[in-house]
C-alpha cells in the first residue's frame, strides 16, 4: 500500500466517491474540488489502484479542516484510513499549520478520537487535533 501526496484522477475521485456510497459526484465537479484543496492524500494498492484518499481545506497558515476520508469498503479496518489521516496531519503540520479539524460521521468519532483529535464541547461542534502525532 502505498499513500503519497499524488492527488487522484478527477475520474478516480467520482469512482470513489459513488463506489463507496458517499453520493453523486459529477467529474467537473470533482475536478474542481480537487483543483480547489490544498493538500490530498491519496492510498493505492500494489497494482497502482486508488483505495483511499482524503482531503485538507485550509488557509496554509492557521487552519485545515479534513474535509474527505474515504476508504473503499473492502480495504476498511486494514489500516488505510489511520495511515492518511496521520500523513495528512503530519504534512500539515510540517507546512506550519497546527490547528486540523474535522466534523466526524456519525459514530466515526472514536476513529479520530484514536488519532489525537477530542470532540469540541456542543455549544462548539466538531473536533480538533490536539498535539503532535
């Protein structure tokens, strides 16, 4: 498994995307939000196949916000989804910006809560990363 900061195809991202139950994505669409983050993860398999990826929104200064973490079904509890999440917390961190966000899926949020990041009081939803990894 390799995971690297290449971003996928715009066509790799819908195929994604839909395969994995997150929705509709049309390619221009897609291609604009890959165009439009500042930093992807991408996870492939030995043949070069994409399995996962993930995406940060942010300002390059102060703040990212995970936006995607999509793991195709059957590579789940394998590893890769931990294996982005810390990549692009660590890359993030390398480029200077400390304060990495998320809002987790329903019953998602032990996962993150695995990888450094506390849930935010109500009145403050979401979760931050707390610490380096």
């Amino acid at each position: 498994m390799g995971i690297s900061l290449v971003p996928p195809s715009a066509a790799e991202f819908v195929d994604l995307y839909t395969g994995t139950g997150w929705g509709a994505l049309d390619e221009t669409v897609a291609a604009r939000a890959l165009d439009g983050s500042w930093l992807v993860c991408a996870a492939r398999d030995e043949d070069g196949v994409l399995v996962g990826m993930g995406r940060l929104l942010g300002d390059g200064a102060l703040h990212a916000f995970v936006t995607e973490l999509i793991v195709r079904e059957d590579q789940r509890g394998r590893g890769v989804g931990a294996r982005l999440l810390d990549r692009m917390v660590l890359e993030a961190q390398a480029r200077g910006v400390h304060d990495v966000q998320l809002f987790a899926a329903r019953d998602r949020a032990p996962f993150y809560e695995r990888h450094g990041f506390v849930r935010r009081p109500d009145d403050a939803p979401g979760m931050s990363h707390e610490g380096r990894l």
